[in-house]
C-alpha cells in the first residue's frame, strides 16, 4: 500500500473487483492494482473487507491544543477513528486522554459524529477530562452533568458537544441519555464496567446500540483476574466471548476448591482474543521517563497500638476456633487491624478510637526532609488522615487533603494549586479520591501510609507522578510496622488483590 499525494491509497489486491464494486471513489489500474480515494468512510470499508489501510486523520488534522502530540498518542487516535467499538489499554500516564479527545474533534469534522459522552471516574470530571478538552479541544463546547438529578437532565438535553458524567450519574439520567444524541461514548477507567450483574453495567448495555460508537479505556484490564474481561468484553466485542458468564468462567479458571479458582494456563491468550479490537502502548515504549523506585520503610508500632492490635487479633482467633470463616468477617476483621496499624480504628459504636503514631510520623518526617520536590501521601482511612494531617499542621508542614467527601471543582482547585504553586508541600490523599486520570509531577515522592487492597488502585495511585512531564527519579515508599501490612505490600507487588486471597491470609494471621 501507497499514499499518492497524500490524497489516495494505491492497493495492489488478489480480487481488486470486491473494492471497486462498493467504493464508489476508486480505479482499478492494470497488474491488480486499484486506486483509492483515502477519506474515512473508505477506510472503514478497507478495513471490514481486511485491508489495512491508515485513517487520513494522519494526513488532514490539525491536532488541535496547546501542545503537539507524541506519535504514539497519533497512533492511538488514528486507531479509535477506525473502530466503532474499541479497548484503549495504553498505560497510565501515556496521555490517552488525549488521544481520544483527538479523535473524536476529527470525527466530528467529517460529520460521523455530533455529540459525546464521557462517563469517568467522579475525582476526575473537571480535574482531568473537562482540563484536556479545554487543553486540546478549546473550540468544543463542554458541560458537566452533575448536581441534582433535574440538573443533570437539563445538561443532557442542552447542546453541549462533550458532556461529562459520573458512572453513578448515567443511571440517574439514562432515559435522557438514550434520547441525548450522542454518537461517541467514551469510557474512562472502564473496569468499573467488568460485572455484567450490575446496575451499571446493564444501563451502559441499554444504552448502545448498533449505531453507536463505544470506546472503552483503562491501563489496568483485566487487573484483578481473567473473569474481569468478561463484562468488558461483553459491551465492545459480544461475539468474542460465551454469551453466559459461566461459561466464560470456565474457559479461563480451573476450580480447585468450593472457595477457590486457579487461572488456567490459557487464559492469558483467551482474554487478548475477547479484548478486542485493542491499542496499547505502555511508558517504556512510548516515554522517555526517570526511573521509579519502590522501596519500604518499616516502622515500629506504638506500645498502645500493639496492646489493641493483640487483643483484637486474640478475639479473632477465639472467633474463629471451630468455625468456618467467611470472607465479609475476615475483611471486616483485617481492615480493622490495618486502622490499628494506621493510627486509628472505628469501634463498634462508629467511634474513632485514635492511637500515638509518632514512630510512623517519625519516618514520614524524614522522607519529607529527604525529598527535593513535593510529596504525595496515600492514607487508606478518613479517620486517620485527620489524625496525620493535624500533626503536620502543627509541624508548620503547608499540606493539603482530598478524600471521597471533597467536591470535584475543590479537587480541582486543590491540584492546580499543588502543580502549580510553591504551597502545599504535601497532599495527603485517600487513594480512590485521585487515583485516576490526574498529573500530579509537581512531587516525585510518594508515601504509603498504609496499604490499599486494590491492584489496580495502587498502580493508578503511582502513575500520578510518573507520568509525561516528569524530570526527576521517582520514589514510591511503603511504611509497613504490623505483620498484616507488610503481606498485602506483598500482595501488591506481586500484583495480587489482597481480597483474592483472603481467606488465606486470615488463616495465617491466625496461626
């Protein structure tokens, strides 16, 4: 295949008659040969008949913004304008946003598409993705639909060509979406979408049709286990995979027990089959980034937090004398062993029964000491940030918060000014709050206070400082003091969610 003057493909075919007889703007040439006009709507034809062919996105967009793309942010958008429904699994922090903006402010230049959808995370609806359409699509018109209920319905039913939405908001407002006229739906952080017995889930089914045009982006799929893809799969690749769950289970998960599945030896080439049609680029093909170091910090607990954290593990074994152990106790049982460990635990009564943390703090102190640049601290529990962040005020430490309880726009506020302003020099952060879609650069420390059992979370939550834009080496730093903190750190680096293994883990704590 070739471009002649950038303005039609030259094809060299077996059968050039299958592309003359549909593509009205063709020739056919001698030896085979067919000339093509290279517009959008004969690549998507190309590529239904399997011929590759490019999508002129590369040869007539203007690539619109304040900053020039990389090529593989070019690869990217050409991708998704030649797939209807399609995965984006480039790595967090390779600037896929971006891309998908890209591509759907061309594809509304050649009319295939009026009006889009976003459905993200809540932390980043402005932060993120109202910042880059303002960054690289500033002659669109953005809303976001949030607020009240009627609120939302009038932002749907405006004019606005990218609305912006909460996962939790499309069920809100799903008949107004189904009658909003969006072509395009994009999908942020899409593994919110895996289970197909969720409300979520079935709304968004509801929601597509034929005509519609779904992108579907994370840089973690299928992160926890091969079951996840199922659900992903189901919205933009139906035929890819069993139409019942089940069977799909069995496909790729060997049971071993009542409570127990294995990932089969296959799995791994079954989920890149159904996860398609699919782009990914991960940092080291595409950024030229500073390394990441991760590296633990242990911490001594506190005579009290010791005393708290052996009665209650001597409780649970007395529990669990005799008895079968289900896994919402264990939980429930280890989350509260994690607070002790963190500085803080809720009591039965809803209380918050707070513990010195010195010796943690000690250490935190250091590494805030030690750093040149700013620092992030990832603290799992309410209750023990307002524990941290009071000591760090009174160490005259300028420290910022964002938590589940802070709106979007004050996030928003509270980032620009850490990326952009001398103050604050710590942000303490519930990890869920902003482990998505957010350039924090501004620090290249990253502290755990404790852990998350999330996978996918804790890889979300690193990629906020190594990410385009960052100069310096970047360290990610566990603090780990209890026996309960240092296993799920262990988890997490051996990429395991700590909910997958619980039962285990409780029996070990146990022994």
């Amino acid at each position: 295949m070739k471009v002649v003057d950038n303005k039609a493909l030259l094809l060299r075919l077996r059968n050039p008659g299958r592309v003359t007889s549909i593509i009205p703007k063709s020739n056919l040439l001698p030896d085979n040969k067919v000339l093509v006009n290279w517009g959008i709507e004969e690549a998507h034809v190309l590529k239904n008949l399997n011929i590759k062919a490019p999508s002129p996105i590369e040869k007539n967009y203007k690539w619109t913004g304040k900053y020039a793309p990389f090529e593989h942010q070019k690869t990217t958008a050409s991708f998704l304008t030649l797939n209807r429904r399609a995965f984006c699994f480039n790595e967090q922090g390779t600037g896929k946003t971006a891309s998908a903006i890209w591509a759907a402010d061309y594809m509304m230049r050649q009319n295939l598409i009026k009006r889009v959808l976003v459905i993200c995370p809540l932390s980043i609806m402005d932060s993120a993705w109202r910042e880059d359409l303002f960054t690289f699509a500033m002659h669109r018109s953005v809303d976001i639909a949030y607020g009240s209920a009627n609120k939302r319905r009038d932002i749907i039913k405006g004019d606005s060509e990218f609305v912006i939405i909460n996962y939790d908001g499309v069920e809100i407002v799903a008949d107004e979406i189904a009658n909003g006229g969006f072509d395009l739906i994009i999908v942020d952080e899409a593994t919110h979408y895996k289970n197909v017995q969720t409300k979520r889930w079935k709304v968004l089914n509801n929601l597509i049709t034929s005509a519609t045009w779904l992108w579907m982006m994370t840089g973690t799929p299928a992160a926890q286990s091969p079951v996840d893809a199922f659900g992903l799969a189901k919205l933009v690749n139906p035929q890819g995979v069993p139409r019942f769950f089940g069977a799909f289970r069995d496909l790729v998960m060997l049971k071993i027990s009542n409570f127990k599945w294995v990932a089969r030896p296959e799995a791994t080439d079954i989920v890149y089959k159904s996860l398609q049609p699919a782009i990914r680029f991960t940092k080291k093909e595409c950024l030229d980034l500073p390394d990441i170091i991760y590296t633990k910090r242990q911490v001594e607990l506190t005579r009290q937090q010791n005393k708290y954290y052996k009665e209650l593990r001597d409780k649970m074994v007395t529990q669990a004398a005799g008895e079968q152990v289900s896994a919402a106790n264990a939980a429930v049982n280890m989350n509260k062993l994690l607070q002790i460990s963190a500085g803080a635990v809720y009591t039965d009564d809803g209380d918050s029964l707070e513990f010195d943390i010195k010796h943690r703090y000690n250490v935190l102190s250091e590494v805030i000491n030690e750093s040149s640049k700013k620092v992030l601290v990832f603290v799992p529990f309410k209750n023990v940030i307002d524990v941290l962040v009071d000591k760090l005020c009174k160490d005259n430490i300028p420290t910022e918060i964002i938590r589940g309880d802070v709106p979007p726009t004050k996030r928003t506020e509270i980032f620009q000014r850490f990326q952009e302003t001398p103050e604050p020099r710590v942000l303490v952060i519930q990890p869920k709050a902003a482990a998505h879609g957010v350039t924090l650069t501004a620090a290249d420390t990253i502290v755990w206070w404790g852990p998350t059992s999330s996978v996918e979370t804790y890889e979300q939550a690193n990629a906020r400082i190594h990410r385009a834009g960052q100069t310096s080496k970047c360290t990610v730093i566990q603090l780990q003091g209890s026996h309960i903190e240092k296993r799920i750190y262990a988890l997490l680096d051996n990429k395991l969610d700590a909910h997958t293994k619980i039962i285990d883990l409780y029996k070990e704590i146990l022994a």
